[in-house]
C-alpha cells in the first residue's frame, strides 16, 4: 500500500480577513473533494487573514500512481486561481505492515 501525502501553503491576495481566506479556501477544498477521493483540510496557519497550509492525503497500490495524482491535484488547485501557491512538500509512504 503507498500512502501519498502533500502539504501546500498558499497565498489569498484578495482577502482582508480570515473569514475572506476561509470562503475562498473552502471552495478551493470543496472543489477538489468532488473530484477526487482524498482526505483535505486546512492544517496551519488557521488565525492568518492571507495564509492557509491545506494536507491532503490518498491511498493506492501503485507509487507512480500516486504521485502522478499528486501532481494533477497541485495542478488543479493552482487552475483555480483562488490563492497563489507559495509552497509544497510532499511524501509518498509505503506501508507492507501485518496485523498481528
């Protein structure tokens, strides 16, 4: 099983408060979720009027898979040009591990 996981911190130039961050933030989120089956949210930066760090996690069997869907999200959501990245990381884990 590989375990994709991918950290962006992006930049909302348009938005005065946190409440403006939130709204464009939300629909960022909202749109990928219906798109594709990830776990998204925003996980820092959560009292910054301008800044938002957003996690998304996916699980597959194939690595290359997997990053190749990382690569499409990041795309996807610097398409929306709701807020402006200004910083990625991301890890792709593999986990063979029994329950015992």
């Amino acid at each position: 099983m590989q375990v994709g996981l991918c950290e962006l911190t992006f930049f909302f130039h348009g938005a005065t408060s946190v409440r403006d961050k939130r709204g464009q933030l939300r629909r960022m989120l909202d749109r990928t979720r219906q798109r594709w089956p990830l776990a998204i949210a925003e996980v820092d930066e959560h009292d910054s009027a301008n800044r938002a760090k957003v996690g998304f996690a996916l699980v597959g069997g194939d690595r290359r898979e997997i990053e190749s869907q990382i690569d499409r999200i990041i795309q996807f959501m610097d398409d929306m040009h709701l807020g402006q990245r200004i910083g990625v990381e991301r890890e792709i884990l593999s986990w063979k591990g029994t329950y015992d």
